[in-house]
C-alpha cells in the first residue's frame, strides 16, 4: 500500500467508529484496502458479526456487489449474505478512490438482523390479521446516467492481485495458486477476465482454462 492510499484510508476509520457505535454492538463496519486484496481487511470493529479479521482477503465484493444490477455509483445498499452459522446479515458497501479515481478501497457495514427478524415474528403472531402492513421498500427507477466503472475495477484488481505476486522466475504452481485465488473471489465471473489474467501471466486463455480445469478437479476430488 502506497503512503498516500493507507493516509486516505485511515480517515475513514472514525467515520467506521462512528457508523459502529451509532447502530450497536450487530453493526459492523470492515475497511478494505483493494491495493492488497489478498489481505484486504486493515480495520474492522464489531467483527464478531462476521468474523472478519486484519489480514484477511475480501469475500463478496465481486459476486454479491459488481455483478449485481443495483450496484450504481460506487456503492451497493442493502443486499444480504450468510454467515457461516447460517445468521442473515444485511451489508453495503461502499468503494473509496483517490484523487487519480483509482478504486484503493471499500468500506463495508455488516448488520446481524436475526434479532429483528425474530421480534418481527414475535409481532406478528401477537397481532391478528393485516394491521401489520408490509412495507414496499422498493424505490421508482430512476435513470442511472453515470457510466459504470466494473471493468474498470476488475482491472484494478487482477493488476492488484497479480502484480504484487509477479516476479521474473514465476512458477506453475504460484500461477496456479494465484488463479484459484481468483476463480474463488468470482474474478472469472467478470467479462473478459481470462483474456486479462492472461496477458498480466504472459500465459495463453488456453493456459488459463487448463488451470482453472485443473483447480475444479482437486476441489471435486477433495469434496
């Protein structure tokens, strides 16, 4: 991480404070640094939600924010994963860039609203019939005109993620490895990854595939 990227990050720390101490101890705020995401995680508060700690890579980044249609802005809202004990919590994110517009980071808050839910339900046995009325939470479409920027942050990170592990005597297996890496964190799910991860290897899509074959194989023997 650059002086400049770990300065603009460290900004965003009260501010994660603050949004953690607002909302109580099921709130959870996690900061990214996406110039390493191998070990992205460089602050979290609250990480008994997820369990989230310093060091660790990002998880839905792609698969549950860049690919989703909602994602507009630099930010997604709202959206729900599951813990590993089966908990629902609900998160958004939120990506931070540098005066270059560079994406060097993202700033996630984590809400476990298993409590919630279970007062709802509480609620909703108590009182009979239709009086509790639901909410349409949807909002009218409006026109997104910004120009979204997903390839643009794919980019970034197959050049993060290769480029601090690139060296002149690369061997297969730290090519490989690299590429599972990345299949997991659902970089082939963006379009034309393989072509780009490709040419920051200096190996061929053919290459690439034959490796990706190769990583589906041991999981499946593995499972």
């Amino acid at each position: 991480m650059t002086i400049e990227a770990r300065q603009l990050l460290n900004t965003y720390v009260p501010i994660a404070k603050t949004i953690a101490k607002m909302f109580g101890s099921q709130c959870e705020v996690v900061i990214h640094d996406l110039t390493q995401p191998q070990s992205s995680v460089i602050f979290t508060i609250n990480n008994h939600v997820t369990g989230r700690e310093i060091g660790q890579s990002f998880d839905h980044l792609v698969k549950q924010v860049l690919l989703t249609e909602d994602f507009k802005e630099d930010h997604l809202a709202g959206y729900e994963i599951e813990t590993s004990d089966h908990r629902t919590i609900k998160s958004s994110t939120a990506l931070i860039r540098d005066q270059h517009q560079q994406v060097v980071g993202a700033l996630c808050i984590n809400y476990d609203i298993n409590l919630v839910v279970q007062m709802k339900e509480m609620l909703e046995t108590l009182i009979p019939g239709d009086t509790i009325q639901k909410v349409n939470s949807s909002e009218a479409q409006e026109p997104d005109d910004s120009i979204q920027n997903v390839e643009e942050i794919a980019d970034q990170l197959i050049q993060k993620i290769i480029g601090n592990s690139r060296h002149p005597l690369m061997k297969r297996h730290e090519k490989i490895e690299l590429i599972r890496f990345m299949d997991k964190k659902g970089i082939f799910l963006m379009k034309g990854s393989v072509e780009k991860v490709a040419e920051q290897l200096g190996i061929s899509k053919v290459t690439v595939y034959s490796y990706l074959d190769e990583i589906k194989k041991k999981q499946e023997i593995k499972a």
